[in-house]
C-alpha cells in the first residue's frame, strides 16, 4: 500500500531544543497527575485502591509500553499524529491529528472554566459564589487566557519553567495531602483512613461511568510528550527514560492521594472539581495555622493549573503546524514568530478558540454539568487518538508492524479494550445534570460532529488543495527528525 511521505520543512524546522530529561518528567507527572481525579476515584468510596490497580494494569501499562516504543522508533515533532500518519496514511493521520487537536482546546477549556472555584477555595467562605458569578468568572478566564496565549508564543525557554514549576507544585500537594490523615490523627480527628484498602465497588452505572473516567481520563497523556519531540535533546531515549522514572511516582500519588480524600470527605459529598481544596479546608479549617496551610496548599495548585494549561496549550498549537508541514492544511499554521521561533498564528487562533468555548459550554447550565460536559467531549476526543495509537501494532503498514516488538500487539489489544470502553460509557453523568438525554446527546454529537467536520474537510482539500505526496515509505530519514525523499 502506497503511504505518505512528509515533507521536511525548510532548515530543519528551526524549532529549540530546550527539553532535557529533568523538563521531560516533570512534565509526565505535571501532566498525568491531574487533582481532580482524586475525587473521582473516591467516589468510589473504599474500592478506590483495587480500582486504581485494575485501571494501571489495563490501561496504563499499555500506554506506557506503547509510548516508549513507538516514540523509539518514530521520535519525532507531532508525536501520535506522526506515529499515526506512517501507520495509517494522510486520512489516518489528520483525523488523529484533529482529535488530538480538538482534545486540547477542550481540556485546556475546561481547566481554565476550573481557575475560578479554585480560587473560591483560596479565599474562603466567603467566595463561595464565585463560580456562579458571570460578571467575575469572565474576567478572570480573560486574564488566564491572554495571559497564556503571550507565554506560549515566548515558547519553550520561558514555558518549560512554568511546566517544571506546576510539576514540582503538584508533587509538594499531594505530598502534603498524602500525611493530611496522619496530622488528622495525631490531632485526634474522627477520620477513617485506610491508605490501601481491599473492596468490591458497587455494581452499577454510576459506579461504572467513574471507573470509565479514572480508567481514561485519570492516567492518559504520557505520550502528549512526543508531541515536541522535535524540541527535546535525544528525543528517542529521553522522552521513554521519562516514563520509566516518572510511572512508579504517578501511581503511588493517586492511590495514597485517594485514600486521603476518602479520610475527610464522604463519597456523595465531594467536590469533583476541586476536590484536594475541599479536603484541605474540612481537615484544617478556615481559621489560624489551619487557614494558612490550606492556602498555602491552594497557591500550589493554581501553579499547577498554570503549569499543566500552558504545557496542554504548547502542545495543541504544535499540531496545526506539523499538519501543516505535510500541507494538510494551509500553510498559515505554519508560520513561526521570527525572533522565538513559535508558531505564532496557531497561538493566537487556539487562544480564541478556547476562550469562545468557555462561554458557549457555560450557557444556561451549572458549573460542575459544565465543567463535566468540557471534559467529557475532550476525553472522547482523547479517546479516539488512543485506540489509534493501541491499533498501530495491530493494523499498521506491514513495514512498520515489523519494526516494533511482537509483544506489544498483544499488550496493545488489552489498552485497546480499556480504551473502548472508557469512550462507551463517557456519556453517562455521574452529577447532577439538568437533562442527562441532552447531556448525553452534546457528548456524542459533538464528537461525532467535529469528526464528520474533519472528514469533509480532508476529503475537500484532497480533491482541491494541496496535500502530501503519497509515495513509498522507505525514504531516509533527515537531519530535521522527518521524512525526506
């Protein structure tokens, strides 16, 4: 079968390599340790630990296994996009490349629609309304918004300080959220913790639908890395050096920091959005040193939130801009800022984007259906790229199928059924909603949408733009990390 070749851009795309292995797994953990999650996994009260065993065995294994060989045999800029483009062809490749895109308006979206609870938490009791305040949570998402677009177009030599800050920010949280139980009983607090407890989840859709969540949502993004492959130094052993040192820290965070959210908080009253600033004021209160160390530890999480948008943010304006390199789409995306060298239109056009977004999936709902409804489409977006990726040892071009080692089509299969059924059950609510039919239907129909969209689109430009040649893929591999003839 006849695949694609893409096109070199000119001197080596002139991208900085400014990532070494410190930046790299900083960043895996800034970007798969995400705080809410905790709370979704409590919601599933004591069976959190037998959950989150099941979940990394199923579905993180494979990621982690599929990322380091893919990105060993194809460590180039663009990450799944390009894995997927050699193994499935131009059509293959652009519609990852759109679900990836779409991926990271929408999270990146959801996570600034997130800043002003957040931030309610900081002050206190006193902000509680925040959230439901139109007139403030406007201008803060306008601040956070152009106060990120002009960060990513300094690039990476100013943005990856802000990503190493957020990493080690979330480390120090769920440190301190991790020994909250123990000050909890040293203080005589009527707590119940059991940091690695042994059982059985209830067995219905709500139980289900958060499984889905924690399954997916919770321990993806391990390859989103790849995606400035083209920026890091040695690409093909650093970025998996990263996830081998990187995993054993992101799972014991999420299975202690569960269980410290389940010591304070009961399961049907907590906070999915904010649920570590939750239990850090029902643990130390809202008065005295308690106060203090509460804020301390919600001032940490906003360098997060700051850390993993502009890392999120980075990555999404990447893509248009190595689509565009294969001539998929206008070359307008491609055009670099002449003194930074980052692709400053694809900037400015996601930073619009992600701010239109928020105002439109905030009409005439509640902040934590809106909040999910964000997420839920992204994930289902996600979702896609993943069974593309876990499909590329099973189904890919022969000659590439020969290059990777035969235990990861088997390994592959098992993240395949993880996946497929993280993205059936994404659209069933697990919080209050004002219509769960009509929840469900902006979920699916925006997924499938935005792909018909995309189809239309590709086939258009095949037939009337300019698209990458398709040729033999035994082309040599140029200095620049893509495909030359």
């Amino acid at each position: 079968m006849a695949q694609s070749v893409e096109v070199a851009p000119p001197s080596e795309h002139r991208l900085q390599r400014q990532l070494r292995l410190r930046d790299l797994v900083l960043t895996q953990i800034l970007c798969v340790v995400g705080s809410g999650w905790v709370g979704v996994a409590a919601g599933l009260g004591r069976a959190e630990t037998v959950m989150w065993a099941f979940a990394m065995l199923v579905f993180y294994l494979p990621m982690a296994a599929s990322v380091i060989a893919l990105n060993r045999e194809m460590p180039l800029e663009g990450g799944l996009y390009v894995w997927a483009h050699r193994a499935f062809g131009d059509f293959g490749g652009f519609l990852t490349a759109w679900n990836l895109w779409v991926y990271g308006i929408f999270v990146t979206a959801a996570i600034i629609y997130a800043i002003p609870t957040e931030i309610s938490y900081l002050i206190g009791p006193s902000a509680a309304r925040l959230p439901e305040n139109h007139l403030a949570t406007f201008a803060i998402i306008t601040a956070f918004t152009v106060a990120l677009t002009l960060a990513t177009l300094r690039g990476l030599e100013l943005g990856k300080w802000i990503h190493n800050i957020g990493g080690i920010a979330i480390m120090t949280v769920f440190g301190g959220l991790i020994v909250l139980p123990i000050w909890g009983l040293l203080h005589h607090m009527p707590i119940h913790w059991q940091p690695f407890s042994v059982q059985i989840p209830p067995r219905n859709m709500r139980s289900l639908a958060l499984f889905g969540q924690m399954l997916f949502g919770a321990l993806c993004g391990l390859e989103y890395i790849a995606m400035l492959a083209g920026e890091s130094k040695n690409p093909a052993r650093s970025i998996g050096q990263s996830v081998w040192i990187a995993s054993p820290i992101i799972c014991l965070m999420f299975i202690l920091g569960t269980s410290s959210v389940l010591a304070f908080a009961q399961p049907g009253h907590i906070d999915f959005i904010a649920p570590i600033p939750q239990t850090m004021r029902l643990s130390l209160g809202s008065t005295g040193i308690g106060n203090w160390m509460a804020i301390t530890v919600i001032l940490l999480l906003q360098l997060r939130l700051l850390g993993i948008t502009s890392y999120l943010f980075t990555g999404i304006t990447r893509m248009p801009m190595v689509v565009g390199w294969d001539r998929m789409i206008p070359q307008w995306f491609t055009r670099l800022h002449p003194r930074w060298r980052t692709p400053s239109n694809s900037i400015l056009c996601s930073g619009i984007l992600i701010f239109l977004l928020i105002m439109i999936a905030s009409t005439g709902v509640h902040v934590q259906e809106a909040f999910q409804l964000l997420q839920n489409v992204c994930l289902a977006h996600y979702e896609l790229t993943y069974l593309v990726m876990f499909a590329i040892p099973i189904a890919g071009t022969v000659a590439l199928r020969r290059k990777l080692p035969r235990w990861l089509k088997w390994i592959s299969a098992v993240g395949f059924c993880a996946t497929l059924f993280s993205l059936s059950i994404c659209a069933y609510p697990f919080v209050n909603v004002v219509n769960p039919r009509e929840y469900a239907v902006k979920i699916l129909g925006a997924v499938v949408l935005s792909n018909l969209a995309a189809s239309c689109y590709f086939l258009i430009r095949s037939r009337f733009g300019p698209v990458a040649s398709n040729t033999d893929t035994s082309a040599t591999s140029g200095p620049s990390g893509r495909s030359s003839a």
